[in-house]
C-alpha cells in the first residue's frame, strides 16, 4: 500500500513538472488578451483521468500555478490552482460515470474541465480582477485553447494506456 502511495505522489510530481513545462514553454502569444495559448491543459486532463481526483488536482493545480508564477502571472496563480485543480476532479469523476464507454467519457470529461476553466478564469477576472464585462474577451481564446486541450490530452492519455509497461505501472 505504501509503494503504490509513494508511485502515485512520484507520477504527480512528474506530471506537475511536466504541466508546468508544457504550459511555461509551449507558448502561443494571443494578444487580444495579452496571455498565451499552452499545452499545459493536455496534461491537466491526463493527470484527472490516469491519477484520479486526489493526485491528479495536485498535479494539475501545483504544475498549472507554478507556471503561472514563473511566466509573471502571479496574479493568475490562486485561481490558476484551483480552476486546474477542479478540471482534473471532474475529468477523472465524468469518465467514472461513464466507464462502459471510456473514449466518450474522456470527450464529455474534457468538455466539462475545459467549461470550468473557460468559466472559472471568466468569473476570477471579471469579480476578483474587477475587470467586469471585459472579461469576456478572454473566452474565445479559452475555449480554443480548451478545444486544443481535450484533442491533445485523449490523444496522449490513449497512447499512454496503450503503452503495456507505462498502463501496468499506473494500474498497480
């Protein structure tokens, strides 16, 4: 029981560093908002749906705000951890609920992470940045990277779980 602990913590703090690459990295500049389109939602969804809601939120929260604070987003970095945090909760639950038909699950899962990120930064910027209605000009580019999001992440998730060595390691 303590080595599968220990391997679960081990694979979160990997995918946190690697979601914190992906997204410090992989940058898209969109200036109609003055952020940046990432890779780090891909991960954000991998971590929900192989690790589950515990590890998987750590992950996902710790890589995606680290990656906030180094890109000089610090005022991003609160809501940055729980918004991700949240999406790798409910991926990991809708593809739960839909386990008789996992590739749909992880469609609808990813639809319903990206919705909370598009609505979560939504609703940070225009109550707690105080930017109100102008918040809204950020959703475009959220959906997209949303949509990005969800291609990539159940493209690397099927090519993780189809990968023997890596899926046996998980599944322990």
């Amino acid at each position: 029981m303590k080595q599968k602990k220990l391997q679960r913590l081990a694979v979160s703090a990997l995918l946190a560093a690697i979601i914190c690459v992906a997204t410090f990295v992989v940058k898209i500049p969109s200036p109609a908002t003055n952020g940046y389109f990432n890779l780090g939602d891909c991960f954000v969804l991998l971590s929900g749906f192989i690790l589950g809601p515990v590890y998987g939120a750590l992950a996902a929260g710790l890589g995606s705000a680290l990656a906030d604070i180094l890109s000089g987003y610090m005022q991003y970095a609160p809501a940055t951890f729980v918004i991700k945090a949240l999406m790798a909760v409910a991926a990991y639950f809708v593809v739960k609920a839909l386990n008789k038909n996992p590739f749909i699950g992880k469609i609808i899962g990813g639809i319903v992470a990206e919705a909370i990120m598009v609505f979560g930064y939504f609703g940070y910027e225009a109550i707690i940045l105080g930017y109100g209605i102008a918040a809204a000009g950020s959703i475009f580019s959220n959906v997209m990277q949303g949509i990005i999001g969800i291609i990539a992440g159940i493209a690397v998730t099927t090519a993780i779980e189809k990968n023997k060595t890596i899926n046996s390691f998980l599944k322990r």
